[in-house]
C-alpha cells in the first residue's frame, strides 16, 4: 500500500476501514484510492502539501493554508485519515478534535484566544471587522465560560462544541 502503484487488496480495505473507525465504505475507499493516486503525480506514494491546491474544493478554502501545516507528506493511510474528520459516520467527538487541530497552530495542545482570532479571520475576510471578530469571540467564550486570556485545551473545545450541530461532510464519488 506504499506505493501508489500497487493496487488495494481487501485486507488494506479492511485495515482502512478500521483505522477510520468505518468512516468510509469499501467502495469510498476505492475511490479515495483512485483520486490519492491521481493527486500523487510522481507515485512515491505520498502527496506532498501542495499537491492539495490541485484540488478546486481545497485551494478556496479559507483554511487551506492551515489545512495544508496538517497534510504534508501524506501517504494514503493518512489521507483516509485526513478525510474521515469529514465523514458524516464520522463521530461529533473526532470531528471537534479535528477542528482543534487545525486552530492549534503550535500542536502544543493548547488554542489561544488569538489562534482562534487568526482563522476567523481567515474564515471571514474583510466580510466582518477585526473589532466585531473580537466582540463575537469574546462574547462566544463567555457563554462558555472562557475568558480572552484563556488558553484552550480539547476538553473545553469538547465543551464549547459538544452540543453543536456540527457539520463537516464531503461526499466521496463512488466511481
């Protein structure tokens, strides 16, 4: 499974399918096969970060660039991965720590009033001012019980987001 020229077998599926708690079906894994195949160009078996912008859907994302600190270097176990956080039979649980990730910009384990500032303004542009972004993340963190000098750990993302309704769903094209 290294090498992007070899071809699945079931036992890979299998092993896939167990690694993202059955995030995908067989057949999405095929097809997330095919389509890592097509993104690793060179076929070393892994698709280096850029490689990303490649994909329409991911290039105009506003959190590409973060996005992008998570996905260097990928082989496809990790693509699967990657990709099951935008599963819909992906838990609420796995999807919060997705997003934690991507907010923890130093992966030490902790997201600051700043770091989460930073990708909204990248969410929102020029759309919202800086002062209305502060005013609705300060006033978001006090109805959780957070101050702007809080500094986040996962358990209180878990807080935060737990009783969302949060969504985070791709469709995977079945070939």
């Amino acid at each position: 499974m290294g090498n992007t020229s070899s071809m699945l077998t079931q036992y890979d599926i299998e092993e896939l399918q167990e690694h993202c708690n059955h995030a995908f079906s067989q057949q999405e894994i095929v097809s997330l096969y095919h389509r890592f195949c097509q993104l690793d160009r060179n076929g070393s078996g892994f698709i280096p970060g850029d490689e990303f912008l490649s994909v329409p859907e991911f290039a105009v994302n506003p959190l590409s660039q973060r996005l992008l600190r998570m996905l260097d270097g990928l082989n496809f176990k990790e693509f699967v991965a990657f990709l099951s956080a935008f599963s819909p039979r992906t838990s609420l649980q796995h999807k919060i720590e997705f997003i934690f990730r991507v907010y923890d910009f130093d992966s030490n384990g902790r997201v600051t009033f700043d770091d989460i500032l930073c990708g909204l303004r990248d969410l929102t542009g020029s759309f919202i001012s800086e002062q209305q972004r502060q005013k609705v993340l300060t006033r978001v963190l006090e109805e959780a019980g957070y101050t702007k000098d809080s500094s986040l750990v996962l358990s209180d993302f878990m807080k935060i987001l737990g009783n969302s309704d949060l969504k985070m769903e791709v469709e995977v094209p079945i070939d």
